[in-house]
C-alpha cells in the first residue's frame, strides 16, 4: 500500500486536468461542428452543468461528425446514380410545374423546392385517397398486400408484433412464399421487439433489415432515428403518412388498450409512386441488404390517362441528418409565405425552429387565418411542457391554438388555402427537421384539401381554444417547468 500510496495522492490531486483536457476537447469538437448557434450553446451548457454525465449523454446523442459525414457520402453517392435519368425527365418535370401552377399559382414553388433540390419528381394525375386512423389504414393495407403480383417493400419507424402486425407479417410471408420480393425495413430503435421476433423466426423469406442497428458499441445511433413510414406495392400503389404498424394505432375495440389515437396516412396509386419507391431504395441503400436494380417492376414510365386514375399533383419531401437543408421545414416555409386565406397544422409535438414560429406569427399578423391544433395531453412529460413554453408569442400575435382532448393527436398534416396539403412523418420539431429520417408527401388536389379541412373542423368539436388569458392563468409552477423544458428543447 506504501508504495501506491503517492500515485493515489497525485491522481486525487491532479484528476482535474486530464478531465479539463478532456472538456475542452468535447467542447471544441462540438464549435467545430458548426451546428445551430442554440444547439451548440445547450449541448456546452449540459456538458458543462452537468458533470460527467453531460459528457456521456453528449457522446450516445450530441456528436454527430463522423456519422454525418459517412451520410453525406451516401446521398452524394445515390444522386449520381440517378443524374441522368433527372436530366432526362427535367422536361416533363417542368411541364408538369407550368400546369400545377395554373392551379395553384405561387404554391407550385413548393414542387419547384422538390425539383431544384432533386427530391422528387412532381408528377400529375394521381388518385389519392385520405385514410383516417389505423383502422381505415390497415383494413385497405392489408386487401393491397393480398393482392401484390410483384414486389412489397415497407419502411417503419414502429413495427410492432401484436395482433395487427402479426397479421400483416402473414401476410407478406405468404407472398414471400409465391416468389413475391418482400423487402422490409425496421427501425431498430423504434422496432426492438420486431427486430427481436425476427431473429427468431427460422425459415422466413421476408427480407428483413433494421435500420441503424442499436447496439451497445453504436449506442449513439439511437440519435438518428428512420422515422419514415412508406409502402411500395408493385411499384404501383403506395402508402405514407403518420400510423405506424401497431394496435394502438387502431381503435377497433378489439385492439384499443390506450386512449384513443387520431392519426391520418394517404394511398396514392400514379406517377408520384416512382419517387416513393426512390425513396425506399435510398433506405435500403443504407441497411445490409443486397442491392437491388430500379428496373422494370419496381418502376412504371408510363403515364395513364387521369380518368382511370386521378388529377392529384403530388411530391414527397424527405430529408436525413446529411441532408443539405431541412427540407421538410423549407418547404412549409414557402407553402406559409405563399398562403393568402388560412393555415391549418396538426402535430403532436410543438417545438418549432425560430424559422417556423417566425413564419407563423408573421403570417398570422398579415391577416391569414392560423390555425394550430395539438394534444391537450402529450405521451411525454417533458415535450408538453416544452411545447406550452413556445405558445405564448403564436397567442399573442392572433394564431388560434386548438388542444385536442378526445385522446392523443398524432396527426403531421398542413393545408393551406384548400389547395395543397402536407401528409407525412414530419412533426415540427428540431428532431424531424435536423436529425430524424423523414418524408412527406405534398398534394395539389382540391378535393384532398376538402377532405382534409372537413376532418380539422370535425376534429375541433373535440378541442377546446387555448386563449391568451388562459395561457397566462396557468399556475406559476406550470409554466416554470415549462421555460426549464424549453431550454433543452433544441436537444430533442
């Protein structure tokens, strides 16, 4: 122990510079990242007010360079794949703008953001039909995976092996079984139990993949979640929007074992399936499965006649942790910047980037009706009360603000002056903007638009109007824990 003893003394002495060394290390890693000035700043605050383990939540959901990096590669890497064919197709695409602008005038800005961006291709005469919650979705899922010829892919984000999951696994093992390509991606921090029960199951033809596997030496992916959920059947029908495959999100009383859930997905049959089937290869690019070929099959050139499908213009918006811009946001900045009557917004999660609020409140205050509606009560703790923090300025400048109470709103959906609507994975939030994989899909159809306010307005019957007054009523204590919330929002 003598002998020991002055090495002990020294490190008890001396342990703060190597710890020193150590913080300043990780604290000039994160300013030379670059990030979001109010990232950077909470990322250093929590590192800093919170000893030792601040260091450690920073290296499992802070640092990002390496990753983001290897991302960029990837994208950059899949657009060149797809170059000539964009050249190719730059004719149509601009046709179809010139004829989706005559009916929606400068909204079409939104399908020139997809086009220039090289997201997606906009594409007319598409028929899509709004399925409202789970019970709508699976019911119409599951009668098109029975009637697959080609090929099935799936991208989820939660992928559950209850009852309505098992139930769609049948299925697609069953096609598997008649040579049917079935190709499904999870992702592995939102799908443990389905990437468990897949381990398991010897012999199955499904060709599945986790996305991002989460395991104890890549804990860090947990930071990066694939939060897409799309179907490709055939290369012809496709699914997108908010409802997971899980019995929550059905409330047939035969699953419900929660409150209700009230939440939207589109099935889209047209053109507009080529760019989701895109999407789905750049996914699957990324996970350990083989690589497969965009030939024929999985794509359809062929343009059909809109009186046997539809007359819907639709893009999608997907946007990664390596992607240029946040996509999806910049879109609906533009789609805000272009309304003229009114803005209606479902989210479940209310933590917006100081672009969006800007956007809002500018667009409230220069006479456009603004409507945003979100759950009385959220699933976590944490998001509520950070949500309530950033309500105050939309009440004051005139947006009107709409807590859903019949059970949990889960809904990601915007409409603008009837003419084009935003349905997809995006809540908005700095998590969808910046971190998470995300997609939505953007319509000019009126009829959509009608469908989808008629919803809003029977969705209000169930809200009550948060007023300014009674923002300012809440008890103090509340809206403490709301400010505390608030300042690690840009961590969520």
């Amino acid at each position: 122990m003598e002998t020991i003893k002055p090495f002990v003394d020294f490190a008890l002495s001396w342990y703060w510079v190597p710890l020193l060394i150590l913080y300043v290390g990780v604290i000039s890693a994160i300013l030379i990242e670059n990030r979001n000035p109010t990232k950077t700043i909470a990322w250093i605050l929590v590192i800093i007010f919170i000893p030792f383990l601040g260091l450690i939540l920073y290296y499992f959901f802070g640092q990002k360079f390496v990753k983001v990096q290897k991302m960029k590669k990837i994208n950059k890497q899949q657009s060149q794949r797809l170059e000539k064919q964009w050249e190719l197709l730059d004719p149509v695409m601009e046709s179809f703008i010139r004829n989706i602008h005559d009916e929606i005038g400068d909204l079409s800005k939104v399908f020139r953001l997809m086009k220039r961006e090289r997201l997606s291709s906009p594409t007319l005469d598409n028929d899509v039909r709004l399925l409202v919650n789970g019970e709508e979705k699976f019911s119409a899922l599951k009668e098109d995976l029975k009637k697959a010829k080609h090929s099935i892919h799936m991208e989820y984000y939660i992928f559950q092996p209850d009852h309505v999951g098992l139930e769609i696994l049948k299925i697609l093992e069953e096609k598997a079984m008649e040579g049917i390509v079935v190709r499904l991606i999870v992702d592995s921090f939102g799908s443990p139990d389905l990437v468990k029960y897949m381990r398991r199951s010897k012999g199955s033809r499904i060709d599945f993949h986790p996305f991002l596997p989460v395991t104890f030496t890549s804990l860090a992916n947990s930071n990066y979640r694939n939060h897409r959920k799309i179907v490709v059947i055939d290369g012809m029908i496709g699914y997108i929007g908010g409802i997971n495959i899980s019995d929550r999100y059905s409330n047939t009383s035969a699953n419900r074992k929660a409150a209700y859930w009230r939440d939207i997905s589109l099935r889209i049959e047209g053109l507009a399936i080529n760019m989701l089937q895109i999407n789905f290869w750049s996914s699957w690019n990324q996970t350990d499965g083989d690589p497969f070929l965009l030939e024929d099959g999985y794509l359809h050139m062929i343009r059909v006649s809109k009186d046997t499908i539809g007359d819907a213009g639709v893009g999608f918006v997907s946007s990664d942790p390596a992607s240029v811009g946040p996509y999806n946001m910049e879109a609906m900045l533009i789609a805000i910047g272009e309304a003229n009557q009114h803005i209606r917004l479902c989210t479940p999660y209310y933590i917006p980037s100081e672009e969006l609020e800007r956007a809002l409140i500018v667009a409230a205050a220069s006479g456009v009706k603004v409507e945003l509606m979100i759950p009385a009560t959220s699933d976590s703790y944490f998001v509520q009360h950070a949500s309530f923090s950033f309500l105050k300025p939309l009440l004051e400048r005139g947006v009107d603000v709409l807590l859903y109470k019949k059970g949990f709103l889960h809904a990601k959906t915007m409409t603008v002056d009837g003419k084009m609507t935003f349905v997809g994975t995006v809540n908005l939030d700095i998590r969808s903007f910046y971190i998470n994989y995300e997609i939505a899909a953007v319509v000019s159809d009126t009829s959509l638009c009608v469908q989808a306010e008629k919803l809003f307005d029977s969705d209000k019957l169930d809200c009550d109007v948060l007023t300014l007054e009674d923002w300012l009523n809440r008890p103090r204590w509340k809206r403490g824990v709301d400010s505390v919330c608030r300042l690690m929002a840009p961590l969520l």
